[in-house]
C-alpha cells in the first residue's frame, strides 16, 4: 500500500507534459521564430544557427549531433541553404522527421542554383509557417488544434504585415524603386513587390572595394539613375561620401536578409526585420 501511494505521488510530480512535449530542431534563426510563434510552450524547441550568425557557412557545434538525435523533427529551410545539414542527421543517427518548410513556393533561381532567400517575400512566410504548422500536428496529434489556432493567429499577422509591405512600396514613386546591394538575398522581396535590387558592377562581396570598383559604381547609378544603394561591406566613410557627392544618391542603410538579430538589434523577429528592412528601403527611396 505503502509503495502504491508512493507510486502515485510519484507520478502526480512528474511533469508529465513537459515530458511529452515535441522535441523541435530548426536550422536558423528566422525559422525558429517560425517555429516558435506556432509550437509556443508546447515544444522544444532548439535552434541551431542562432542570432547573428551566417547559415549559409555554419560548422555545426559538438552539441548539434546529441541535439538533432534527441529531436523528433528537425524543421529546414531547403532550397539548398542547409548544405551542412544532411551529413550531420546522418552523423547524429538520427530518426528525426525533416521537414522541409519551403515545400510549396516555387523557387527563384540565384546564378544557377535555386535561390534559398523564400522567406524574404511574406506570402512565402505565410506558406512556411502554414508548412510548420501541419508538422508539427501531425507529429503531437493531442496538440494540434492549439497549433493550428497559433499558426492562425500568427498567419493573421503576417497578413497585416504583408499589406504594410505593400502600401509602404507603393508610396515610392515608381521610378524610384531600385536599389544597388551587394546583398543577394532579396529575390523573393523584389519579386513580390516590385522594387528592383541591382548588384553593383564588378564588385565583389567578401573584400573592401577599391577605387576604381567605387567609379564603376559611381558610373553605374548615374546610368541607371539608381536613388539609392546599401553598400554594407564598404566600412571607409570617405568612399560613401564619394558616391553620395557625385551622384546625389542616398547611400548607407543596413538591409537584414539571412538571420534575425539579438533582443537588443533591430529585427529580433521575422515580422522586426521585415519592417526594419522597409523602413531602411523608403526612408532611402523616399524624396
Ligand atoms: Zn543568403
């Protein structure tokens, strides 16, 4: 009798449904906070390339294996953005489900490969979190209706956010929707909404631009009649002042494309960075 009762506390104390709880992976930031506005406190959910870090180069971490073999779904982007991915399910010997969350958008090309960036426009947001969101009903049935109740409510928002995107753009005159970036993530965004990236001339991404990159983008603006260019990897004021001077273009602005900052920076969530981005886009392309 004694050990019965004992038996039965036991039981009473252990969390039962934090132990039942679905065990979540995603990949990066943006996704995770996919994931998380629909699984709320009913996963847990783990993040593997976190705030402020590049997915496309990540060398995953010792705990990345132990965590991807204790998951029950490990959520991905796909499109190709998770090259590291694949080899580290199999190292961890995982049972793990994958989930490709960008099933369903019909994919941009970049070069000659497929261009990952989907998240960029929000419709395709819409289609990520609406992915997620029958993932993870399908993986914790009990839960579903509360999953599916989340992901509408945030589909909600995201609708709100897509219409802001939109009458925001469409208060830039038409002519003055075009930016020189030397990012190549905004494929999706440009698509969706009309407003033109243009990648400057000869310029590479990955090193400080030399003067004569600098004419030759001077050159460029002035052709194309480009109000606007984000340069982020030019870190030397003179050079932007330069461009500024001569061509009457607004230059600076940082455009947040492939991962979410901390609390503390600007786009702490998807729906931050993409008003973030917005407001950088008018407050350039606006007169
Ligand atoms: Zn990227």
């Amino acid at each position: 009798m004694r050990f019965l009762l004992l038996s039965v506390l036991l039981m009473i104390a252990s969390p039962l449904h934090a132990a039942e709880r679905l065990n979540v992976v995603a990949s990066f930031s943006i996704l995770a906070d996919f994931v998380r506005n629909v699984g709320g406190d009913r996963i847990n959910l783990t993040t593997l390339v976190g705030a402020d870090s590049d997915v496309h180069v990540y060398a995953p971490a010792p705990g990345d294996a132990k965590r991807i073999a204790e998951a029950k779904l490990v959520i991905v982007n796909g499109l190709g953005l998770e090259g590291w991915l694949p080899r580290l399910v199999q190292s961890a010997g995982s049972k793990a489900q994958v989930v490709t969350a960008s099933v369903g958008i019909a994919p941009l090309k970049l070069s000659s490969a497929a261009d990952p960036h989907a998240w960029q426009s929000v419709p395709n947001a819409r289609v990520y979190v609406t992915d997620i969101a029958n993932a993870l009903a399908a993986s914790a049935p009990d839960d579903a209706e509360f999953f599916r109740a989340q992901a509408n409510a945030y589909l909600e928002k995201l609708e709100t956010l897509d219409r802001e995107v939109r009458d925001a753009v469409s208060k830039i005159p038409l002519e003055r929707r075009k930016v020189i970036s030397t990012h190549d993530a905004f494929g999706y965004f440009a698509a969706e909404y009309g407003v033109q990236f243009v990648a400057p001339l000869g310029v590479s991404t990955e090193t400080e631009p030399s003067a004569r990159d600098i004419a030759a983008i001077i050159g460029q603006i002035k052709a194309q009649k480009i109000p606007a260019v984000f340069l982020e990897n030019i870190s030397d004021d003179r050079l932007i002042r330069r461009i500024a001077a001569e061509t009457g273009a607004k230059v600076g602005g940082t455009l947040i494309s492939d991962g979410l900052t901390g609390e503390k920076g600007p786009a702490p969530t998807y729906i931050d960075m993409v008003r973030h981005n917005i407001k950088a886009l008018t407050s350039a392309l606006d007169h």
